[in-house]
C-alpha cells in the first residue's frame, strides 16, 4: 500500500514538474516568437498592414511607388508596377473602392506637365491587373475629374490620380493638397518604400488627417527586412559598403559598426580611407575632409572588436572612362603601390577574393553601393566578385536600394537575393538607425 502512494506521489510530482518544465518551453518560445515583435515595437516599426484592416465597400487610397522610367510615353522597366500588384490586388479582392496615386520625376517646369503623366502607368496597369484602371487627368490631381471618378466607383474598382508632383506643395509636406488627398478616402495603405524618408503630402500629410492607416505588402516586406538585419540579424552579420562618397555614408558606417560583425568598403569612399591609413592613392577620388572621420572609424572598429575591410589592391587607369563605357587600359596594383598619375577605379582581383571570402562565412548580408565604376564592363569585375558571392551564399541577403540595386539586376543575380530594397535613399536612412516619417505615419498595431 505504502508503495502504491509513494508511486503515486512520484507520478503527481512528475507530472507537476514536467508541467513546470512545459510552461517554461512555451514561455521560451514565447519569448522567442515574440523578440522581433518588441524590438520592433522599440523601433516604431511594429505597423498595421493591409492584413490588419477590412476595406469592403471603403475608399482607399494607395500611396504606390510608380516612378518608372519612360521613352516616348513608353514604360522601359516595369518592375515597380509588377511589385505593386500583390497589395492591390488584395484590395480589390476584399471589396475596397481603390485609388492610386504616385509621383513621377521631378516636376519642375509646365513641360514637365506634359511628359511625365502617369496616363502610361494606368494603361499598362490595366493590362497588368485584368481590368480598367481609370485615368484621372487632372492638374491639380483631386480635381473635378478625380472627384467625379471616386464618386461613381464601385466596390472592386481602380482608379489612378495624376502625379502628385504637379502639386507644388507635394514635397513641402503642405495642408491643402493634404486634405485635398484625405478628402477621398476612408482608409490610406502605404507602400511606396521609396520615398518613405521623405514627408510628402501623399505619404504623410494625407495618413494624418485619416483614422486608419497602414502599410501595403511592399513596405512590410523593406521592414521585415531591413529591420531584421539591423536589429536581429542572424550572426556573422557581414556589411558592404561602396559608392564615390564618403560623405553619403557617414553615419550608416557608425551605425553598422555598432550592428555588424564585419564591415566591408569598397568603391571610391575606400581610397579616403586608405589615405587616412597614410598610404599613397594617386588621382584617386577622395575627401580630405572626411580623413579624421575615417581615422575614428578605424579606431571604432578596433576598440568594438569588429573587422573592417579595406582594399589590398585596386584597379587603376589614367583617367575616369568618358563617356562611362568607354574602353579604357588598366592595370591591377597593390594598394601600397598606386601609380602618382594613377585613379583607382574598381577593387582588385586580391580584394574581390577577401571579401566573397568574408561573405560565404556570413548568416546576414546587407550591401549597399558598387565596388567600383560597374558600368563600364572592365570596372565590373570587383562588383561581378561581391554580387556573385552573395548570389552563391545560403545566408540571407539583402540589397539597399540605388546603384547595388540596379547592379545586381543588370548582372543578372537579382532572383538569387534573398531581398532587394525599392528605396535607395530610404534604405540608407534606414540603416542609419533613423526614424522613416512614411513609416512612422502608419498606425501602430
């Protein structure tokens, strides 16, 4: 009997601790799940979405990025149309009255009016989506033709403004075209990421003067994203830097030093760097202002324990290729031994080497800006070395917009990245740790 209760009492205790030990596996994963989410939150980035809302019967406006390039009236690339598709398309499905608005260009003169109206964007959406997406041609975009077009829409149906950029107060984040947008809508959605460290009318001003505001599927997937890699990357997180100027880079390379584990530059800004190392770089691009910073950056990554990879060689010619593809001679140097009549131009073989070495050790990858001028196929090479190593990686990759953007694209390893951003600018400003207004804009979950 005496064993029969100890048994039991046994069987009770067990059952109590494997309890215990259940609740702290689901607090544990609990924890886990939710990390993200409060970084997130701490961030300002925690955002309703489109998932979030019910639009059945609503007006809603839709802040898309359509900045396409035109030739003769004629759309060239239409990628950004194509990646617009997912959160209309989900607004139409669940009933709502939609209506597109984006700029164009930049709108400076009565010419411009003429030349950059978004008329091919909605004829060639129309073609995209299956249905007619009806042109507003209006000036003053919500004008009588706008307003009248809203009115008699039913639910399911699209509607594209004019570019916001024929209103002049557009960027000056004004009142009146702010209401003006407001007054047509019951809900505003979001997702031009492009312009999302700028606060415009048509992604700040409108999404104040709205009770419900959120972000579309293109502008949670730049935040998934980008807020992932600078807040809870996968380790090693490896940064690339390239690009002429230092100076449009000051702070991401402070920020990053303080995220990554390995940071890596290349293009022009890596000769000022090497100038504040004490070597010689010839003709070679650089801002004498910017050495006591490149000096602090050195000492920074040294004193956080982080690596930070310069060029060991370089590829030099006698001038910039002019015009850009120009064939042009070069040779391939060592850093220490860069000709006096010499610019380098792309990084070396040695150096191309060194950093797809640092990228195949990485979990998280962010690059943002070219290793050398990549337009001209003899300067690609450094560029071509980083895109397919990157390509070739299984660790996540992310590309930040801009010229890095558009070089693996014409490379040809744009489906090998795991996330290519739609804003260069924004993803800069991102990076560097800032607030983005088109983003605080939206209501928090």
């Amino acid at each position: 009997m005496s064993v029969g209760v100890n048994a039991l009492r046994i069987r009770c205790v067990a059952a109590c601790v494997h309890e215990q030990v259940a609740k702290w596996i689901t607090n544990v994963h609990f924890d886990l799940k939710y990390k993200i989410i409060r970084r997130f939150n701490s961030m300002g980035l925690n955002k309703k979405s489109v998932d979030d809302i019910n639009v059945a019967g609503k007006k809603v406006l839709v802040r898309c990025d359509f900045n396409v390039p035109l030739k003769d009236g004629k759309i060239t690339d239409e990628n950004r149309l194509v990646a617009a598709l997912p959160t209309i398309k989900k607004l139409i499905a669940d009933g709502g009255k939609i209506i597109l608005c984006s700029h164009l260009g930049k709108v400076k003169t009565e010419e411009d009016k003429q030349t950059k109206t978004l008329a091919p964007v909605a004829a060639r959406l129309s073609e995209l989506l299956g249905q007619e997406v009806k042109f507003a041609a209006d000036l003053e975009v919500v004008g009588p033709n706008a307003k009248a077009a809203v009115e008699a829409m039913k639910d399911g149906e699209v509607v594209l403004l004019e570019n916001t950029r024929f209103r002049a107060e557009e960027t000056k984040n004004g009142e009146a075209f702010s209401k003006d947008l407001a007054s047509l809508c019951d809900v505003f959605v979001n997702d031009a990421f492009g312009t999302a460290h700028r606060a415009h009318c048509s992604n700040v001003g409108v999404a104040s003067l709205v009770d419900t505001a959120v972000v579309g599927y293109l502008m949670q997937k730049e935040i998934d994203f980008l807020g992932n890699a600078v807040e809870t990357p996968d380790r090693p997180f490896v940064a690339i830097l390239g690009g002429a100027k230092v100076a449009d880079k000051l702070n991401v390379i402070s920020n990053l030093l303080e995220k990554c584990d390995t940071l890596i530059i290349g293009g022009g800004m890596a000769f000022t760097f090497l100038k504040a190392q004490g070597k010689e770089i010839g003709t070679s691009l650089v801002d004498d202002t910017k050495l006591d910073y490149c000096k602090e950056m050195i000492a920074k990554a040294e004193k956080l324990g982080k690596k930070l990879l310069l060029p060991v060689d370089a590829v030099v010619a006698g001038a910039f290729p002019n015009p850009i593809d120009a064939e042009i001679a070069v040779e391939n140097v060592s850093v220490d031994a860069i000709p006096a009549d010499k610019m380098g131009l792309d990084i070396g073989a040695e150096t191309a080497k060194m950093y797809a070495d640092a990228v195949k050790a990485a979990k998280t990858v962010v690059w943002n800006g070219p290793m050398g001028v990549f337009e001209n196929p003899v300067l690609a090479k450094g560029t071509i070395a980083v895109a397919k190593s990157l390509a070739e990686t299984d660790a996540t990759t992310i590309i930040g917009g801009g010229d890095s953007a558009a070089a693996v694209n014409i490379l040809g390893y744009g489906d090998k990245m795991s996330h290519i951003s739609t804003g260069g600018g924004a993803s800069l400003e991102f990076l560097e740790g800032k607030e983005l207004p088109g983003v605080a804009a939206a209501n928090d979950k």
